[in-house]
C-alpha cells in the first residue's frame, strides 16, 4: 500500500538560549517516546522577560509521524 497516514501532535519546547533549542528540546523530547518523527511546523513563538530582557523562548510546535 502506498498511501501514508500522519498523527500530528503540539508540542511546547523552552530554552534559554534561543528558538532553535527550544525546538530542538521539544524534538528531542518526543523522540523519547515517539518515533518515526518526520517534520515540524512551528505555530507560535514567545518568551519570558525579566528585568527587560528575553530570559525564555517558548515555541509551540506541531510534530507529525506517520502511522504504521
């Protein structure tokens, strides 16, 4: 069969440093648990400030992985 089933779920990935690791915590993360994790989709960035600087990024991402 040649036809291709994906499940996308939302993920939230945090990192201090930048957007890239948060996403890269997040893919990290699920792959933990989930496999064949195929693409990515970032739907949302924000962050954290403190005393007037960005002390988090915080990215929502969509995650897709196709079903057996």
């Amino acid at each position: 069969m040649s036809d291709k089933v994906y499940k996308k779920i939302d993920l939230v990935g945090c990192s201090a440093e930048s957007v890239e690791k948060a996403v890269e915590a997040a893919i990290a993360k699920a792959s933990q648990s989930l496999h064949g994790l195929s693409w990515f989709e970032i739907k949302e960035v924000r962050g954290a400030i403190r005393d007037g600087k960005p002390t988090e990024w915080q990215v929502t991402l969509s995650a897709g992985f196709k079903l057996d």
